[in-house]
C-alpha cells in the first residue's frame, strides 16, 4: 500500500526509532505516547485490521517484539499491556494492522 503511513514507516521511507525488528515486523515509539513505555508494533506487510490477517505466524512474531520492548524498557516485571485496536468500535485510526506496547505506570481495566 502505497500511501499508508504505517507501510511507509516499514519500508523506511519516513524514518523512526527502530527500537526492536525481526523477518515479520517492527517496533517503534508511539508519535503521542500514553504511558511511559508506548511502543507500536507493526507487520513489515500491509494487514489493514486484525480481521484482515491471513498469516497467523506474524502475530507471533510481532508478540515476540513486544516482550523484546518490555524487556528493554524495564515493564517485564512491573507489567505491560499489549493491545490491537481492530476497526472503528475499538477506536482504530490507522488502518495498518499495530500492537500498541504500553506500561511504566498503573493502568486500569475495563478499557474506555
Ligand atoms: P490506533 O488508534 O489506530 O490503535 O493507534 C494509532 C497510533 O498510531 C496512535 O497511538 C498514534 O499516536 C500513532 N501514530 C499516528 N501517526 C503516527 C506516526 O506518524 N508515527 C508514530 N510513531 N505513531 C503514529
Ligand atoms: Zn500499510
């Protein structure tokens, strides 16, 4: 996809912070953080939503990026919280499949 953002920031056409890549995807800092540690992880191929995805294996692989980031961070033991916001009901903005890796403070539950 041409003209997505987030396809464009997998290719390097807009640079970012690398902070963690494996085959299947890569982290980065979140553009407007909402914890300490605000990370997206996103699949090199372009999946607009989760229900888009037809290869189950990146899902792994952009997990296995995740705790990379916790780790790196400081949260593997204080706690993270992994969340893909899927389609407009879950306030989805950037249709590029992304994990979002936050921590570094308490959160609540239920979500918003
Ligand atoms: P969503 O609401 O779709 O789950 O999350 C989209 C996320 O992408 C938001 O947290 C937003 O701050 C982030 N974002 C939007 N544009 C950019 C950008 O150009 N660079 C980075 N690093 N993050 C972005
Ligand atoms: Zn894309």
């Amino acid at each position: 996809m041409n003209d997505c953002l987030f396809c464009k920031i997998a290719r390097g056409d807009i640079p970012v912070k690398v902070l963690a890549f494996n085959e299947h995807a890569l982290a980065f800092p979140d553009l407007r953080p909402v914890a300490p540690t605000h990370a997206l992880v996103i699949p090199r191929a372009h999946f607009a939503s989760l229900g888009d995805l037809t290869d189950f294996d990146v899902l792994g692989a952009m997990h296995a990026l995740a705790v990379q980031v916790a780790r790196d961070t400081g949260i593997l033991q204080s706690g993270f919280r992994t969340v893909i916001n899927s389609g407009p009901d879950a306030g989805q903005t950037v249709f590029h499949l992304h994990l979002h890796v936050l921590g570094g403070r308490p959160m609540e539950w239920p979500p918003g």
